[in-house]
C-alpha cells in the first residue's frame, strides 16, 4: 500500500518560505520608500527655508561671498531633490516588482498545498479501496463457510 508522498511537505515548505522572505522584502523596500519621501520632504522645507531667507531685504553686512554661498547651497539642495526623486522611483519600481513577486509566490504556494492535499486523498482512496477489498473477502469467505457447513 502506497504512502503520501514525502516530497509534498517539503515543496510547500519551500513555497511558505518564499512568500514569507518576498513579504520581509517588501516590508523593507516600502519603508525605503517612506524613509525616502521624509528625506524628500525635508529638503524641499530646508530649500524653502533658504528661499524665503534670500527672498528677505538683506543687509549689506551679508556681502556678496555670503549671497554667492547661499545660492550654491540652494542649487545643491536642489540637486539632492532630484536624486532623491529617483531614488523614489526606483524603490516604488522595485516595490511593484516585490508585489508581483508576492503574488506569484502565493500562487505557487497554493498549488503545492492543493497537489499535497491531492496526493493525500489519493493515498486515503486506495487505502478504504483496499480495506473495502479486504472486506469483501472476508465477507466471501464467511458466506462460503456457512455454504460448506
């Protein structure tokens, strides 16, 4: 008589780890991306702090060396803006690809469970098949008992 398959619960244990390790790194990749838009937020605030600064009636004392610096900081802050942007977007491209990879991966892990269930009620038919012959048997070989006695 045939057992259940022992490949069965490995498989569905590989699947489970799959959709438990693509859930982690999704977890990770969509706190990137938040720790990313605060980063962005803060820059384009401590942009519009400069702005409204250089925007204000300045006193001479401030100098031309001084205005000159403040611009270059503003243009570098502008710069990070802007990588920052692409940051984001790479971290929101590799949260959808995480997603997808989420999605197949449960999937997968839903085919395993049904083939590990499939084998087992196969394993479960021939065994009451066999209990169901063995029955009949016996109940041959009384019937044939009580013919001969």
């Amino acid at each position: 008589m045939r057992q259940a398959r022992n490949c069965w619960p490995a498989l569905v244990k590989k699947a489970n780890d799959e959709v438990t390790q693509t859930q982690s790194d999704l977890v990770a990749a969509l706190a990137r991306v938040d720790q990313l838009n605060a980063s962005h937020q803060r820059l384009c605030r401590l942009y519009d702090e400069y702005r409204l600064k250089e925007q204000q009636p300045q006193s001479e004392v401030m100098g031309m060396q001084a205005s000159m610096n403040q611009r270059q900081f503003m243009a570098q802050l502008l710069n990070l803006q802007q990588r920052v942007v692409l940051d984001i977007s790479k971290a929101d491209a590799q949260v959808a690809n995480l997603r997808k990879k989420r999605v197949l991966a449960d999937m997968e892990l839903q085919k395993m469970r049904a083939l590990q269930e499939q084998d087992l009620l196969a394993v479960q038919r021939e065994q009451q098949m066999h209990e169901q012959r063995h029955m009949d048997e016996l109940g041959l070989r009384q019937f044939n008992l009580r013919m001969q006695g």
